[in-house]
C-alpha cells in the first residue's frame, strides 16, 4: 500500500510532504514514547502519534519510515513542519482517535 492510498481511503489532512505520497507502507507503528519507536519501529511504517515537535522528524527520517500520522485533530509545530519538508516525509493529520485510526490502518494493511 501506498501513503497516496492511505490518505485517500482514511480522508487525512496532508500537512507536508505531497512529493512522497508514494512511499510504500510496509507496517504500522502506534506510541507516543520517541525512544520506544526508535528501539522498536520499523523501516516503512505509518507512525500514529499526538506528538507534534522535531524530534518525531529526527525519529522518522532515522527509522526511514513511510509517514507520520498525527491523530485527535493535533496539528504539527512550525519547526516539524520545517524539518519534515527538509527531510521529505509526508506528515498527515485525523481528527480520529488513537485507536480507531490504528485498526482502521492494520485493516487496510492486512487485506
């Protein structure tokens, strides 16, 4: 699956990163701990976090992953935005929550 099908088929808000929205999605990674997903995601997963600064760039770019997924309505800050557009990894935005958006991604991803 593509990060272009995802946000069509999930109707997710592209902040950044239009240039990659063919990225293959591989997997799907869910925290809000940035050492967790920089021992534990995987190259080519969709991140699902609230965090909205920097770092989660820095995380994202290190773990090569496919996109971030930003949920509850959050809103990346001005210097994540900065950062992902000099890095290239789509950041997209839901109004879902947490859990809802991370089933709907594991069914899209197993079918």
């Amino acid at each position: 699956m593509k990060v272009r099908e995802l946000v069509e088929k999930l109707g997710l808000t592209i902040f950044c990163g239009e240039e990659n929205l063919d990225n293959d999605i591989k997997g799907g990674y869910v925290s809000d701990l940035l050492s967790d997903v920089m021992g534990f995601a995987q190259e080519g997963n969709v991140w699902v976090t609230l965090q909205t600064h920097k770092n989660v760039i820095a995380i994202a770019s290190l773990k090569e992953l496919a996109a971030i997924v930003l949920v509850k309505g959050n809103k990346p800050e001005e210097d994540m935005l900065e950062q992902a557009k000099e890095e290239g990894i789509p950041v997209l935005g839901t109004n879902a929550q947490t859990f809802e958006v991370a089933g709907k991604i594991y069914q899209l991803i197993a079918q």
